[in-house]
C-alpha cells in the first residue's frame, strides 16, 4: 500500500472541474442523483484501496512470517530468534512512520464524524494502511479493518471536499467510504454497511442519513474489489451447513454469550493499560512503543504462534474437527478447553501489545479471531462436561456464533457484528442463536468491553446532530408552504422610479419583481432605488430596467426550507423568486428569510408545547428558566431575597391592590405565577388572585412575605 492510490485519485478527480458545480444543486431530484453517483464514486475508489491493501497483506504474509512458521498449526512453545525479531521489526517500522499520526482507525473514523465536520485527511490513514501492512506481514496481531475503514473513510471525505459539500453531505461521504473499504476486503457488503453506520454510537443506532449512501457504495466497492481478485469463498468453510437445533442448545449459548462478554471485557482492559503506559512511561520516545509491543507480541507467539495467524486457519482447523482425531475422551476434550482458553487470552494480550502499544492496525479481525477460538473452548468444555448432550454440530457452530458475540460487545455493534458474521461465513442457518448471543455479549459486556473511546452514546449527544429537530423540521417544510403568493410589488422593466415609489406603503421595504410578460427579468430592492429617491428629477426619467438586478436566484415551490436556506447563505440575499422549475418563467411568488424565521419560530414553539405535554417534569426546568429571565434585569439582589410563596390564603379572590401587598407584607411582587404554569410578568395589581397560584417576590429586611406560603 503506497502513496500512489492517493495521486491517482486525486488525478481523477483534477480531470473533472466542471464536476465541481454539482455542490450547487439544491433540486430534490438533482441532490438525489448527486448522492447515487458520489457514493457510487466512492465505492469505487474504496474498493480499489481495498484490493491494493489485499494485495500487499497477502504477499506480505506469505513472504515474511509465512516462511518462519506454519499458521493453523496446532504446536506450542516453538522459541526462535526470526519469530521474536520479526514483530519488533515490524512495530520498530510501524512506530517510526506513523509517528506523526496518533489514534487508529475506527477512532480516527469517530472522531472525524462528530467533531471535524466530517473531514479526514488522505494522507494519513495511506501511511497508516502501509504502515499495517508491515505490522500484520511481520506477525503482527492487528487487522486489516481499521486502516481500510479510515482509508476508505478518507477517501469519502476528499471526495466531499473536493465538491465544496457542505459538512453534512461530507459526513455521509465519509460513512460511505468506510462502508465500501469494510464491505470489500472481508466481503460483506450488507454488514459493511450496517457497521459503519452504526460504529458511531455505543447504543445500537444508526446514523439513518448515510443508509442509502452507505449500502451504495459498499455494493460498488465490494463489486470493484471483486471484479480484481475474482468471486472469494466464504472465510470458514463448512459454516454454511451449520443450523440451529431447537431449545436444547439455547443453554450452550447463552453460556457462549456471557463467555463472549468476558472476552471482550478481558480485551478493552488490555487494550487500555498497554495504551495507558505511554504516560506511565514518559521518557519512552513515542516511535519505541510499537517495537517494545512488538517484541512482547513475538515472545507471546513464540509460547502460541496461533496469535500471528491473519488468514483464520486455526479458527478453521477447529471449526472441521480436525484437530479433534485424539479427543475421544473427556481427558482430550479438556486439554483441548484448557488450549483455547489459554488462546484467547494470548491473543487478547498479543493484540493490545501490538495495536494498544501504537502499531498501525485494526481490532475488528482479531476480535472476530477470539470470538470463534471463545468459542472453540465453550464446545470443548461442554463436550468435556456433557458429552451425551453435545453433538459435533453444535460445537462447530459456537465457533461463528461466538466470532459475533465478540465482535458485537468490543465494538458495540451488535446487529452489524450478526450481519457480518452470516455473510463471512455462510451460517445463515444459525441467525437465532447469533441474535441470542450477540444481544447477550453486547448487554453485558458492551459498557466495559468496548474499544473504540470516540463513541458516544447516542445521536442526540454527537456534535454533528447539535440541531436536527431545526433541519428535519425544514427539511419537511417546502417552499409553497411558506411563500407569498401575492406580494403586491410588480413592475415592468419600463415602470418608472416614481410609479415604483407611490406604490410603497409606509414602514415597509419591499422588493419589486420585474416581469416582461410572464418571464422573470429582474428584481429592484428599497437599496437600488434609494441612490435615486433623493433626486426629484429622476423619478419620472429611472426605469426599472436602469436599476434593476439581472443576476437572480430562485426557488422551486418543491424546495424544501433547508434548501432554500442554503441559497439564502450562499447569496447573501434577503428575498428569492419562486419560479417553477427553476427556471426564468411563471413567478408564483417571494420567499423571504423573515418569513422562514417566523415559521422556524412558530414550530419550535409547538414543540416546547408538544415536549411539556409529554414529559411533565421538564416543566420545573422552564420556570426555572423563565425565573432566570426574569431576574436578569434587577439589580443583583441576595439570593435570599427573591421568594417563591403561596398565595396567602387571606389574599384569595382579592388583587395586590386591593390587599396593598406592599405596605402589608414588605415585598415587591415581581410575577405571578398561575396554577397552569404561566407567568403573568409585569405584574397586574388589579388581577384577582387564585387559590394554586404564586408570587414571586423580592422581599426587603424584616418583611413578612413568606406569611403563609408553602
């Protein structure tokens, strides 16, 4: 993987500026078409990183540490010099490149989304993709994931800036790229798609804007890659004949499920003290850290090669049975137990010794690597525990169902890791227990067994959704909904100054469209004919063709407010025509900003409304409010000295006048506050007071207000 994936792609795009324009449609039918063939182009672009980066990790694996040990083979405690060195090697040139380029992938990925507005750099996540390649050809435990779902990421950003889209369009870009890079290079395109829409968040949602860009651009990508490396197999064979047995095994999974929780819990708190240690260890230059990793990796690989194995082959010998020729017996089946779980947990630490120490990778491969050895040890131990209750079958089948489990709670994606796993391995057959563990693994252990810290809990919490009861309103409003239809200013490109001037009612500043016959010609504001209003002698010599402005931007009635918000912005103007079809013909009507901001208002409005309705608790939250509001004004007072009282009960049914509050009780009453809520501010001293109903009162030194309040 090199720097020429970033040239070439940028080379593309440099050959098409007349492109560029398409960031200036605003037609709900243009900005559809705009979004297919942006994400269709990113898709493409992703795709051919992903073939490069397949390329690289299978040429690298099969030269480098492919020639110092056999991957899937069963045998432990092989000590050589080559498998030591190597990950060092391979983390010495990991630390050493992307030095300048701190945090991974998916974190890299999150971070972006929601607070960079969607822009990620390219240069980058190309460095970290090489850099991955060495780590991972030199025995590395990472995965190929992280560094493709930034890359590809990155590359849905460029694209986006490149088209000058705005930061929304950019995020979903970015979505797209990392659907395409993740839906490509382990070949599922539907869970490539659902994962990176949902590894945003650590509740179980989707980002719902990106889902259409997002599945589009993961079927391009996954179609490209292939269209290179021909139609792949599944990545565990013999899963695809896996089913579910009915209600007696449920047991088995639901230990699976809780053993997958552990499991990822075990990997986070790795992950985070090997991480931790760059402060702990201050002196340590940055670029060491990866080598030190490294070597810790190559010493776990010399008691457990397995750790190194990328291509899944111990996962699979486990998954055929045959490992199992010797295992007739209870004593076989728990030194078999005894052997996996002793491999999850070194693979646990040989994956935060190289990715938590700063070496370049992903966590998603080796968390789908320790889900399916989790499960290999649960059928061991079963099979050990009862082996008349435990047939071969389900004991292959907690091998895949266990690889989602993991997955599901470490990455806190519990419906994408599902999807995911059925399509790497063909086990479709087994869609209950994978819906029974996932949910299970992610309940229980998503809160401490999640490894990507950029996410935040839900959409409501992102930066990038500050305001989207605003656009989803206006989104939902159009044009013809908001604009005046009858605006009452025309003129005719020979209409003079003066007859313009006569028509102009007082207090307002309106602007006059400008027709000839039915086509759009111009339009003259209250500033172009103010140059001349001065000038007695020039209002029957102007003409609305001198003055008027020919460079004009419209609407469509079909324009939704946010479209149309976004033309306002752009053109720094206070009124838009509404022309059908966006062309110069048939005006049928003005749509004003000022009329835009008092729908804006009126429907925020009912939603306060509509939100006190139902969350009555909140109420307490505006009255503190309004008090705040109300207070802000006075001169700063004790905060003693404003009180909130009952009605006194012998005020009921008189006023403050009548009662003369004041010279009685020694306060000055600032509001009411009625029994539905409302404030009555300033204060009516001839309102006749109520049972329920509170005075808010600045009391003075010595006074009596809180006579007979609560």
């Amino acid at each position: 993987m090199d720097l020429s994936l970033a040239s070439h792609s940028a080379a593309l795009m440099g050959r098409l500026p007349g492109l560029r324009r398409i960031s200036k449609v605003h037609h709900p039918v243009g900005r559809r078409f705009r979004t297919i063939g942006l994400a269709a182009l990113v898709g493409v672009l992703s795709g051919l990183a992903a073939a490069i980066l397949h390329a690289g990790l299978s040429f690298g694996v099969e030269h480098v540490i492919g020639r110092v040990v056999e991957l899937g083979s069963a045998n432990v405690f092989q000590f050589r010099i080559e498998l030591l060195l190597l990950p060092a090697f391979g983390g010495l040139l990991s630390g050493f490149i992307v030095r300048s380029f701190p945090g991974q992938g998916t974190d890299a990925l999150v971070n972006s989304f929601h607070n960079q507005n969607g822009r990620m750099k390219v240069r980058g996540p190309v460095i970290k993709a090489s850099a991955a390649v060495g780590v991972i050809s030199c025995g590395g435990s990472a995965g190929p994931e992280g560094p493709i779902a930034a890359l590809g990421a990155s590359l849905g950003s460029a694209v986006g800036r490149y088209f000058h889209l705005p930061p929304r369009d950019r995020r979903i870009l970015l979505i797209s790229g990392c659907a395409g890079g993740v839906g490509a290079i382990f070949g599922c395109p539907l869970g490539g798609a659902l994962f990176a829409t949902s590894i945003l968040y650590r509740e179980p949602e989707f980002e719902s804007d990106s889902l259409v860009s997002a599945f589009i651009a993961s079927v391009v990508s996954y179609s490209t890659y292939f269209a290179i490396w021909g139609e792949g197999s599944f990545l565990l064979k013999g899963a695809s004949g896996l089913s579910f047995g009915g209600m007696l095994e449920l047991p088995a999974y639901v230990i699976l499920g809780l053993s997958c929780a552990v499991a990822a819990i075990f990997l986070a708190t790795c992950m985070r003290f090997v991480s931790s240690l760059h402060v702990r260890l201050p002196k340590v230059p940055v670029w060491m850290f990866p080598a030190l990793g490294g070597a810790l990796t190559g010493l776990i690989a010399c008691a457990m090669p397995q750790v190194i194995d990328s291509d899944y082959l111990t996962i699979q010998k486990a998954l055929d049975g045959s490992w199992f020729t010797n295992a007739s017996d209870s004593g076989g089946w728990w030194i078999w137990f005894v052997f996996f779980a002793c491999l999850a947990v070194a693979k646990c630490l040989a994956t935060a010794c190289t990715v938590g120490s700063g070496g370049a990778g992903g966590l998603l491969g080796p968390s789908v690597f320790i889900g399916g050895v989790v499960g290999a040890s649960v059928g061991a131990g079963m099979q050990a525990l009862a082996p008349d209750l435990m047939h071969e079958g389900l004991r292959a089948a907690l091998i895949p169902v266990g690889m989602a489990g993991v997955l599901a709670a470490a990455m806190r994606t519990p419906l994408a890791s599902m999807v995911m796993i059925v399509e790497m391995t063909g086990s479709y057959g087994l869609m209950v227990p994978l819906m029974l563990v996932t949910m299970t693994a992610y309940v229980v252990g998503g809160r401490m067994g999640g490894i990507i810290d950029g996410q935040v809990r839900s959409s409501a919490e992102s930066p990038a959704h500050a305001g989207d009861a605003v656009v989803h309103m206006l989104e939902s409003e159009k044009v013809s909904d908001v604009m005046d239809r009858d605006w009452g200013y025309h003129a005719t490109p020979s209409t003079t100054l003066g007859e313009m001037l006569s028509t102009i009612h007082t207090g307002e500043r309106p602007y006059f469209i400008v027709q000839k016959g039915e086509e759009l010609a111009g339009i003259v504001s209250v500033t172009d004919i103010k140059e001349f209003a001065n000038e007695p002698l020039m209002a029957d010599m102007v003409i609305a063709a001198d003055i008027m402005q020919t460079n004009i931007y419209v609407v469509d009635p079909e324009d939704s407010l946010y479209e149309a918000l976004t033309v306002f912005r752009e053109r720094n103007v206070e009124v838009l025509p509404v022309v059908s079809g966006h062309g110069k013909h048939g005006v049928e009507g003005l749509l004003s900003r000022k009329k835009v901001f008092h729908r804006v208002a009126s429907q925020m409005e009912r939603l306060r409304e509509t939100t006190l309705q139902e969350h009555a608790g909140l109420g307490i939250l505006e009255e503190d409010t309004k008090m705040t509001h109300l207070l802000s004004g006075l001169p700063a007072p004790e905060l003693e000295d404003v009180q909130r009282i009952d009605v006194p009960s012998e005020l009921v049914g008189s006023s403050l006048m009548a009662s003369n509050y004041r010279s009685e009780y020694g306060g000055e009453v600032l509001a009411i506050q009625a029994t539905d809520g409302t404030f009555v501010c300033p204060v009516d001293p001839r309102r006749e007071l109520a049972a329920g109903d509170q005075l808010i009162v600045l009391s003075s030194q010595g006074s009596n207000v809180a006579k007979g309040s609560a």
